[in-house]
C-alpha cells in the first residue's frame, strides 16, 4: 500500500487494487464526488475480493477512499438502482447488500481506514470490514432519514450488533454527523489516530496483523462471524470441531511454540484451510 495514494490518475468511478508486501489496499476512487459508490463500484467488491482471496500473497486487506475522504455514500442519483433486489423486485438491498457480505464474508482480515467523510452506503461498507481505523478529522454519518429510504437489512443488523439498538435509532432516526472521537465512543470506530500519522499507522497496523499467524486470524473470524450471525450452539462447536482440525494439518502451531521458546519472532505458513 502506498501512504499517500491521493488524487486518482484513472477515470472516476472506479474500484482498484494496490498491493505492498502482504498487504493489499482496496481503494474507493470517485475522488470528484468525495469517492460516492456508483452502481458499477458497488458491482465491482464481490470480483475484486474473490481476486485478494485467491491471491495468496495477500494476507491483509485495507479499504479507503482515494484522496481525503472515505466514502460519503452511494451515488444517489442511481440509488434507487443500487438498492434494487432483481429476486425480489423490490429495493431491499441489491448491489449494496451482495458487497457489504463480500466484505463481511471475506475471510482474511480486512481493515477499513476512515479519513474524511463516511457517510451513507460509505459507513456500509466500513461496518462490514473487521476493525475500523480513523483519522483525527474522520466525519461519520447513517443517513437515510434525509433522503427518505430505509437501509438494506444487512446494514442495519451490523449497526445494531456494533452500536446497540439504541445508538442505531438514534443514528438512523436524526441522521446526524458525528466527529471521529464520537463515533468511538459509540462503536463506529474501533480506534481514533492522530491524523499527521494516520496513513503510517494504518499501514504498520497492516503489516502487524499479517505478521500474526493466519491460520488464527481466519479460525477466529470465522468462528465469531458465525456467532454474530446467531449460529446455534451446535453449529458453532461444529465449525470450532472443523478449526480443531485444521490445526492439525498446520504448522504454525509448532511454528509459534519453538519461536516462543527460542525467544524469536515465528515466521508462520499457513495460507488457506486444507482437508485435515
């Protein structure tokens, strides 16, 4: 990931791919419109992430915006067509809803880096991403009271397990922006950086986790994705049973143990599950 990717040098509207070492970035670039989702951005996140899973180089994902701002939300001017469910024929989530559980759904982590405004379908696409970094000057907003729609199901669900019923009536409700410190406080973020540092940090944050053992990033979102979800108690020991068994056929188990012992940093080597 370059630290100072700014003004896109390709057309607008656009979603694309940096890569640096194991860490990949996936980059909103609408600059023009302060980085707004079109439909065919919003058409692009299940491909481009099918290509950061299949790429075993990748170990990290970051989300951003080019330029100063994260997203402030779907295209209004073709909402009504973004949030268009064909199945059903009715506006119930449509491109929205099938990029924010490729998001969700992905499973290496991914981290969204919140500069700038994160507005509407914008703050969608962070609430599905695993840990939210924002910058000192951060603006978040869930807006759909001013404009007179309701969010896609799966944006709601995320917002309420993230922020609590009563936060999310409130954010919904008002449609009120708040600053970084604010949206912590309130479960938007998961951390507050100083914003002379920001994009270092978030790069070193990167960096750190895809020094960590995979194999336990991946177990563990999988398995508290599928608590999230309100998978039963029997479910949930059946996919803990899966992990368990993966872990037989990894390495980094015994990677991890005689690092530790000989007091250095473990190399680990898991890339995907395997059939144990």
């Amino acid at each position: 990931m370059s630290a100072d990717v700014v003004e896109s040098e390709g057309r607008p509207g656009v979603l694309r791919i940096e890569q640096s070492g194991p860490v990949a970035t996936l980059i909103m670039d609408n600059p023009g419109m302060r980085n707004a989702i079109t439909a065919d951005m919003w058409q692009q996140f299940e491909d481009r992430l099918a290509q950061l899973d299949a790429d075993d180089s990748v170990k990290v994902v970051v989300v951003r915006g080019a330029g100063e701002h994260f997203s402030a939300g779907a295209d209004i001017a073709s909402v009504q067509r973004i949030l268009h469910d064909p199945a059903t024929g009715q506006s119930s989530g449509g491109d929205i809803t099938v990029a924010e559980n490729a998001l969700a759904h992905f499973r290496k982590p991914v981290i969204a880096a919140v500069d700038g405004y994160c507005v509407g379908g914008g703050w969608q696409i962070a609430g599905a991403c695993d840990i939210r970094l924002a910058s000192e000057r951060a603006t978040y907003g869930i807006t759909p009271a001013k404009i007179g729609i309701v969010y896609p199901l799966s944006g709601i669900k995320r917002l309420v397990e993230l922020a609590g019923p009563a936060t999310a009536k409130y954010l919904l409700f008002s449609g009120d922006f708040v600053d970084a410190r604010e949206a912590q406080r309130l479960g938007l973020a998961t951390k507050v950086l100083a914003m002379d540092s920001f994009w270092q940090e978030v790069h070193a944050f990167a960096l750190h986790l895809g020094a960590r053992s995979q194999f336990s990033a991946q177990g563990h979102k999988a398995l508290i994705n599928a608590m999230s979800a309100g998978a039963g108690d029997a479910a949930v020991a059946e996919l803990s049973a899966y992990w368990q068994g993966q872990m037989a056929v990894s390495e980094d188990a015994a990677i991890g143990v005689a690092a530790f012992l000989a007091k250095e940093t473990p190399t680990f080597t898991w890339l995907r599950p395997r059939n144990p």
